[in-house]
C-alpha cells in the first residue's frame, strides 16, 4: 500500500475541513460575538489553524497518485476517523464537552448517527450548534464523495473510494465518471435542503437559524436538532409534516431522485423504493394503531406522533416528537424492529438497507421453495433483473457480519453495567446510525461510561462505512507489504 497517496489524500480532506469551519465561525460573529474575542479565537480560529496546518502537513510528507484497492480502503476509513477528531475541536476549546465526548458527539455528527451526550442545549453557543449540525449536513452525502465532486485530486481514481463509502450492496452510478456522479448527487442533496429550509422558513414559521440546522440534519438522516426537547419543543404540526416528508425522501434511494426527472415511471418500478414503501407504511398503521389504542384517544393524535417517529427510525434519522421509551412494547418493538431495516441503498439513511433485507426475505423463501422442488433451478431476481451470486454472498456476508458485531457489542456493553434493553439498543442505534435508544439511552448517552462510548463510536464509524471498509483495517493482512 502506498501511505504517501494515503497520507496526501487525507491531507486534502482535513484542508477543507478547517476552510468548512469559517461557516459557524461567520455564524459566531453573527450572533454577536466579536472576530478578536477569547471565545471565537479558542473555538473557532484555534482548531481551524490546527486542522488546516494538520491537512498542508499531510499533504507535505504525502504525494498525489494513483489510488488503488487497498489505498481506496485507507482512505475512506481514515478519512472518516481524521474528520471525526478534528471536528471534535470546537467542542473541545469552546469547553462545551470533554475530549471523549466530544469525539463522540463529532462522530455521531460526520457519521450522521444523531445519538448525543449534550445536555442543556440552550446553553450551548449557536455556533457551536450549527457546527454539529454542519457535520452531518457534510457526512450524510459523504465526506469523500463530498470532495470527489470538487477536488480534481480525487478526479482520476474517485472511483476506488465511491466503491468503498457510497452506500448499498452493489454501488450505482447516474454516470460513467464518477467525478459527474459525485457532483450531481451532491446536487440533488443541495436542491432538497434547500427546499425544505423554504418550507420549514414559510410554511411553518419556523425561525431562519432552526430551519437550516434541522434541514441540515433532514436530509442526511441526521437527528440532531437546535432544540433542546428535539423536533417536540416546537409543537408544531406542520414543520413535524413537512419533516416526514423529507425524513421520506432522504430514506430513498438518491439514484431514484435523479429518475424523477428523467423517467418517473422508473421510480414507481422499482423494487426497492416498493419494499420500503410497505414497511414503512406498515409500521405506520401498527404503531399509530397501538398508540390510539393505550395511549391517545384520538386517532388523528396516534397517527401524528406513530407515524413521525416510524419515519424518523425507519430512515434512521432519530427525530423525535415523544418519549416513545414510554410507550407501549408493541410499538417499542416495532421501533426497535426498524432499526435494523434503514433506508435504502443509496440513500443517507443507515443500518442493514431495505434492498438487503428483501433479498434475504426472497432467497429465504427461494430455499424452501427449492427443499420442496430439489430439481428446479430458481433464479433469484429484485424485480426483472437477476441478482448476481457475487452479489448475494456479499449480502449474506454483510447480514452476518452486522448480527455478530451486534451481538458482541452488546455484550460488551452490559459488562460496563448496562442493563440488555439498554445495551442492545445503544448498539443497535449506534451500529445503524440511528440515534435514540431505549431505556437509558432514550434521550441522550451521557450516563455511557467512558469506554462505551468509545466503543458506540466505533460501531457508528463501522456503521456509517458498510462494516467492511473498517473490519478490513484490522486484518494484519491488509498492512502487509
């Protein structure tokens, strides 16, 4: 593997990092801050310089080359875990957290998670807020796709690291360079935010500043909000709508966004977008079914928080309207059930993906089918097109790869004192980028013990990087000569 390419690769994105954190630097003026006041310079100019002079460092002692498999996996993962650190910077200098929370909270940001270890949100500056909604508004269409589209550096062999950070069991493209690929669905991501910050401005009122922090962390399937009671505090019925709607849209397929356009009926055909429409709709009708049964009296009242919420865990995004850790099991369940499931391929959403789960389903019934006819040949399909063996083992490989590390980390995460619903659903947030757990994880990871939360940061990291690009690092193999 060529460390130098790895090294000056990596010396690029943490370049632009620090040139991206003038954003709530500008913010920070805005709101009344001076440009030579202690606080600005400490929070915001302190770990830019850092994280700049860090990136031209970098790029010094690296080089510019052709990136290859392995340096395609180097680049991605480490890319990931650099942004991570520095973007820890602000809640460090600004004292707002502690060294491992604030890597935590940065990791959440970046790997578009949402789970949080902040309290008392009304008392954190509004930069520092923005910032951590910045960070998943940039991870929730990739940190790397992010500078494939405008870095020339990456332009050449883009490809390598698309394969490796672009969600979903087989990469696709809208075209044959990558670098087009890259820009035009960071397109599509700018138009949609920047849709609903106009919806949530206009139609529902909401001020300017909680209309781009919660469009940022929409439409990557984020969670974080401004607000310290969550989307909940603002009470508001038709931001909680508009919300949902674009929750909806960032949990499809971004591929399909782009054949609204082109070829509608391509949208309605496929296979995937169908599957995710009915599980979706499905945990709509049971939750707001239970919650109108024991909880509300009102059907439209259980429909209204039922259904928000099963489209906030279904995307992984984490949005809450309620304490759902409140409700009943069979809504818990099925919450819990969700967050296994994600978003589609392709999407910003987390977790298994819907289109993996289908295949499972489909080649689970196509085994039964094949006990009872042993002598014929079955071709397993999503829709009309046959999906390929390489294809399906990586499906199977991934699925069981994503159940143990689920399982041991749960495990691990009892031995530091929580009790199994706790745990298990801290990992299974963390690992699926989702966000909120249950029991004492239902609001916030504050009372993880230090090592936890380090761990919850690595499923996030692995979650957010399709397992393999991680677990690859951590083979002797991969770092052999």
């Amino acid at each position: 593997m060529d460390k130098e390419v790895v090294f000056g690769s990596i010396g690029a994105i943490l370049k632009y990092l620090g040139i991206l954190m003038v954003v709530p630097l500008c913010a920070g003026l805005w709101y009344g801050k001076e440009i030579l006041s202690l606080f600005i310079i400490k929070t915001w100019i302190v770990p830019l310089v850092i994280t700049i002079a860090f990136g031209l460092f970098f790029e010094w002692i690296g080089t510019k080359g052709v990136i290859l498999r392995r340096e395609g996996f180097a680049i991605v993962a480490l890319g990931w875990l650099s942004v991570a650190i520095f973007g820890s910077l602000p809640f460090i200098f600004s004292a707002t957290l502690s060294p491992v929370d604030a890597f935590f909270e940065s990791m959440s940001g970046f790997t578009t998670t949402g789970s949080t270890v902040m309290q008392d949100l009304e008392h954190v500056d509004r930069s520092i807020l923005l910032w951590r909604s910045l960070t998943q508004w940039i991870g929730g269409m990739g940190v790397i796709l992010l500078f494939i589209a405008i870095l020339p550096t990456f332009g050449i062999s883009g490809s390598q690291l698309f394969d490796r950070e672009f969600p979903g069991p087989s990469p696709e493209r809208i075209r044959p360079r990558v670098q087009r690929t890259a820009r035009m669905l960071w397109s599509i991501y700018l138009v949609l935010t920047g849709a609903e910050v106009i919806a949530l401005l206009y139609a529902a009122k909401l001020p300017l500043y909680d209309s781009v922090c919660t469009a940022f962390t929409t439409m990557p399937t984020g969670g974080f909000s401004p607000h310290a009671e969550n989307i909940a505090g603002y009470m508001n019925p038709v931001a909680e709508l508009i919300i949902a709607v674009f929750m909806f849209l960032a949990g499809m397929n971004f591929i399909l966004h782009y054949s609204l356009i082109r070829d509608p009926r391509r949208v309605i055909a496929n296979k995937e977008f169908q599957v995710y429409c009915t599980f979706t709709l499905i945990a709509i009708l049971v939750i707001a079914g239970d919650l109108y049964i024991h909880h509300f009296g009102s059907l439209l009242i259980a429909f209204r928080y039922g259904g928000f919420q099963a489209v906030s865990i279904m995307t992984t995004t984490g949005f809450t309207t309620a304490n759902f850790d409140t409700w009943s099991h069979l809504s818990k369940t099925v919450l819990f059930a969700l967050m296994f499931i994600g978003g589609c391929g392709g999407s910003t959403g987390g977790s298994i993906k819907v289109i993996r789960v289908y295949v499972l389903l489909k080649y689970s019934v196509q085994r039964i089918r094949q006990i009872l006819y042993p002598h014929a040949i079955f071709v397993l399909k999503t829709g009309k097109k046959p999906i390929s063996d390489d294809i399906l083992q990586g499906i199977i490989a991934f699925f069981i790869a994503y159940i143990l590390i689920f399982v041991l980390c749960s495990i691990f995460m009892t031995a530091m004192g929580l009790d199994i619903i706790s745990a298990a659903s801290s990992v299974a947030a963390t690992l699926g980028n989702v966000g909120p757990g249950l029991g004492l994880v239902s609001l916030d990871y504050a009372g993880i013990p230090v090592v936890g939360k380090l761990m919850l940061s690595f499923c996030m990291w692995a979650g957010r990087l399709e397992l393999f690009t991680v677990l690859v690092l951590l083979t002797p193999a991969f770092w052999r000569a």
